[in-house]
C-alpha cells in the first residue's frame, strides 16, 4: 500500500496551445478577435488596488445582478462561475448522480467525458449522424441526465430550440443542460425554457462573445429551486469563485450592448465570406452558428493542412479522435488574418 | 422518481459577513488591514483590457515560476489555485480516495468536514486537548489522509515543524496536507519536508499575508510527482482557473518582499499590544501565531460580546459550534480599529 494507490486517477482535457509568440494568427481556441468593450477599459482604469485586501463578495451580486437584468430573469435564476468549464464541472457534480448514464454526442465538447470520468459518473455518447446532427430520438431512453451544446462544438451545428423542448419534454425527471458557448453568433437561445421546466439548465460564457476569456466568467441559468442546489454545492467547494477583477470588469462588459452586438455582427460578416472562400477551395463543412467552421477537404489531409499552417504561424485545432480526425476547427477572426489563412491554403496547392 | 432524487445534497460551508457599509472595523474575515503592495497598484496601472479577449496561460507560468523562485523551488513542485479554498478542494479530490478516514482536529478550519461530506470521504475528527493543542498519537492510526492547519484556526496555536515531522514520519502511505495560511505571522512552514517526503504537501495564500483576498490566489507546494496528479485532476475541472489579472498582479505581490515583510511585522506588533489589552480585560487565550486571536471571557458569554460589537459596528467572528461557542475569533486590524474594539469591549462594561 501506498498514498499512490488512493489517487483519482485521470486523462486530463487538453486545452488549446496558448502561444507566446506575438506574430501567431491564432485560430485554434475560439476566442473573440475584437477586443472587449471600452467600457471594460475604463472599469479598469478607474479600479484601485486598495480593495484587492479585501475577499470579494461571495455571491458576486453586481454580476449576477447585471446577468440576470440582461436576460430579464430574477437574481436567483442566476449563478457565475470561473468560466463555463467551472460551471459545468460543478453542474455535474451537483446533479448527475444517477446510476443510469448520462446522455451527450459522440462528437462534442470534448470536456464533458473528461468530467464524468473524473467524477465517475457513467455516460453514454449518442452518435450524431452523418451530417453531425443530433438525432433527438437518442435522447428519448433512461438516463441519469442530458448534455447538449448548442451550437454544437466542434461542429458549429444548431438545433431549434423546438427540437430541445421535444428532449426536455421527454425527459421530466432528467437534468437537461443546454450549453450555448457560442448561442450569441447566430444560433436561437433555449432560455425562454427555463421559465416553463425547472429541470432545464442553461450556461454561457463571456469568453466568446464578450471577448473576455482571460477573466474567466461563464454562468448558469434556470429555475430558483434548481440554482438553489448547484449554489450549495459551490459553497461546499470554494466560497469565493469569482474575484473582484472578474466582478467589476465582468460587469462592466454588460453594460454595453452595442459593442457586444457590434462586434458578433462583425463576426458573422466575416464568417459569411470565408464560408463562401472555403467552399471555392472545395472544403466540405456543415453550417455553423458560431464564431469556428469545421471544414474538411475531400482531398487533403486535415493533419496535412494543420502542421503546413502552423509552421507558417497559422494556429487551427485538430483533434486526434475517431470521425474527425479529417477535420479542422478554425475559429473566424479578423478579415485580415482570414486573409492570411487563405494565403497559406493557397500557397499549400489548395486552389 | 425525479431528478431532484439525483442531486447532492450538502451543508455548505459559511464564510464570514462581507458587509457592504463603509464604516464597520471589519474583524471578521482575516484580512489584512494593510492594502496590497504599492507593485499591484503599479501592475493594475500598466493593465490593458485588450489581452483580455484571450484565455489566460492555462498552467499561469508567470505567477507560478514567481512562486517557486520565491521559495527556492523548481516549477513543478508547485501548483496555484483560486484560493487555497479551491487548492484544498482539489486535493481532497484528487488523494483522499481510500475507505479508510482522513484525519484532522475536531476544532479547525471548518471546511475541511464540508468538502469531505460533499465529496463523500469519509473522515474522524481528533479532539483537540483542553488548550486547543493538538495530541499528536491521534495521527498514527490507521487513515486514508491526515490534514493540519498549522497554526490552527480558529485556534491561531502554532506546532513545530518537529511535530509535523513525526507524524509525517508515522504516515508513509498517506498524503499530509499541512495548511500554512496564516504561517507568515509567525509560525514555521514545514515547507522544507517537501524535499525529503513526497506525501506532504504545504499550501499557503495570498490572501492573508500578502493582502490580496480579493483576486483568489492559493498555492501547493509538494515533490513534482505530487503536483502532477494534483495538476491531472485540475485539468480535469477547468483548464484555465487563474484569471489574467490574478496572474499579472499577483506576480507583481511576489515581487516586493520588503512590503510583505514589512506588513506582516505591523500585524505581529498589534497582536502583541492586543494581547496584552485582552489579558488585562480578563480574557484568555491560547498563544497566537496568527493574524487573530480566539478569545474567550470567564464572566461575559461570547454571544453577546459578538451581538454588542455588532451593533456597535465592529464585525468579529462567532461560530456556534461544541466547544468553541464561547470563544470570538477577532482578527488583528490596524491600531486605530483595535482601539475600537476596546473601546466598546470597555462600554459594554469589560473592565
């Protein structure tokens, strides 16, 4: 016997590489490509250091205030975390705790079996189908729980929320969690479920469409009774989740709407070109709702493509698992550096 | 059935009042009364809000090279979190897999029964003696883990390092969590058995001695195998915990030791005056190696001292616990505050 023998063992999620590189077109972790609003500028500026002694306030109320304003919900329909990956973690361990499995694709953020893995929850991947489409019928058997990230990632594919409403209705006595990462660059929001089931839980971040994945802010959002629980188990991990960086910035970032619509119109502009780029090149991809394509080529290597576009200081994302391993995961940046990824197809022979 | 037949169900742990007035002496929380070092105000100065549209460095390099300069460490022997609250939680994760009990003192901090309750481990207090000492024969039994607040809290007493030694000694298959929080204000840090045993692990924060509660930073310090299941189970949770600000400022902290030491050393002269005051007001009390006392009064019930100073403005804490109900935790604030607190002890009549 030793302390080795009682250690939860794991296969860690692997995030994005993060270079430090100034000069790198960085496509490969979905992060906004226009900065945040001024207005988080200015918070910034007129933030003093003197507060910092002090914890911040537990529950965060500024922001959750601000997020519930936002989304027309009351406060304790609300709860923030350290981005949506703290969100989630804690949202599975507060209610997948069935013996039966819990529901998500086969090919989909690729966290959620990390989780149940570490938390060792059973779960079952459903296959999409051929088009990377949820079939909603795989949804409609015994489980302790359901995931769906809509839009769906890697793929960048939605489902109408008529379609989501069907699984919920299926499914009274599981936990529904819809996670809309990406629900601001074009996808239609399953929020307005969460007035009606109290068993549908919906999660955002302000890492995409806020442009503000370095503060770390992602919450949830559902019925009372349902926060209630997901907020006990918080305060039975860690009491102050979020700092006062996050708070004030977090808040400040809401304020102003204008930029926020600004900048995901901007977004889907350029998402519409490059679509139309990437067809002429012959790319094969699904229609996507969020700020990535997930194309493939019908006669170029994915892997090919990725190691040619990083040695020119193109950074995609590529992942080594079954079904995908011919796919690219390029997030839609500024035109400029769109332009650049073109460049390099080109000069690679795609034509 | 329901799916609320499949939530966890917890007791979470209670932080201390953050109260919004302005003018209350807040003594209730353990901060610093000293804002953080005049680097963090130059740091949060030079900020940009720009870097904010990308995650942070998800294994934070910056902050966590500064720390392991800081203590003479290689990088790998170190891991950061969002507070030691959240350093903890992931080590009860990650080393408290046996069905054998963790062990720690009856009275201590009281989140370590709350994470083993929530995370389902199981766990035996030890009583602590008559003086709030710890017995050391308690930790050489049969235990899936042993953790010690050294100096204890609520308690503020202090062991040597010996001690900690032989009790590491008589555990070679258990991990040893040596909670150094309030280390800095006194006690000596058991940091140097982390070279010799791999089975103990030291955390510590930045939000007492280094006055920075308000951005979240806790760290472990441990043999580098220790850290990477540490780390494996960390990244299984959420990749990017540190924010970017707390990776810039609190690196910026680090990197004035003269303002930590200096702080630290004004906090340990209150103490020494205020325990003298308490002792002429009749109050007992255990030797402090911490930035508050616990103090308790032959003739006055501490509820009600804790409801005076209340009233009167002057937030300390009470925990309604065995043992401990007559006790007040009171952290040390500055002079001026301590002369507050005083003041109404003497109009309530303390003499």
């Amino acid at each position: 016997m030793s302390w080795e023998n009682n250690v939860r063992r794991v296969v860690p999620y692997v995030p994005g590489e993060q270079p430090k590189e100034q000069d790198i077109v960085k496509l490969n972790t979905n992060e906004n490509p226009y900065a945040p609003s001024p207005m988080v500028t200015k918070a910034l500026r007129e933030m003093r250091a003197r507060p910092l002694r002090l914890y911040p306030d537990p529950k965060a109320d500024m922001l959750v205030s601000a997020i519930a304003k936002e989304y027309g919900l009351s406060n304790d329909m609300v709860f923030a975390g350290i981005g949506s990956d703290d969100v989630l973690a804690m949202l599975f361990m507060t209610f997948f705790n069935s013996a039966k499995p819990v529901l998500f694709p086969d090919i989909t953020y690729s966290f959620y079996d990390v989780w149940a893995e570490m938390l060792r929850i059973p779960y079952e991947t459903q296959p999409l189908d051929e088009n990377f489409h949820i079939v909603p019928e795989d949804y409609m058997k015994e489980n302790g729980g359901i995931v769906i990230a809509n839009p769906n990632a890697p793929t960048g594919v939605a489902i109408p929320v008529a379609t989501i409403e069907m699984i919920v209705k299926a499914n009274p006595d599981s936990i529904i969690i819809v996670d809309e990462a990406y629900v601001d660059f074009g996808a239609e929001s399953a929020l307005p479920l969460v007035h009606k089931y109290d068993n549908v839980i919906i999660t955002q971040t302000f890492s995409k469409s806020r442009s503000l994945a370095g503060l770390r802010i992602g919450y949830a959002m559902a019925a009372p009774g349902t926060i209630r629980y997901l907020n006990d188990v918080k305060y039975s991990f860690n009491s102050y989740t979020m700092n006062y960086p996050s708070i004030v910035l977090g808040t400040a970032a809401l304020s102003d709407k204008e930029h926020f619509e600004r900048t995901c119109a901007k977004v889907c502009a350029t998402r519409k070109w490059v679509m139309k780029r990437f067809r002429d090149l012959g790319f094969k991809f699904e229609e996507s709702s969020a700020n990535f394509l997930f194309v493939t080529h019908p006669d170029v290597q994915a892997r090919d493509i990725y190691d040619y576009l990083r040695a020119n200081g193109v950074y995609v994302r590529w992942f080594d698992k079954p079904r995908i391993r011919n796919y690219l995961r390029i997030t839609i940046g500024k035109d400029a550096q769109m332009d650049r990824l073109f460049e390099c197809l080109e000069d690679m022979g795609i034509k």
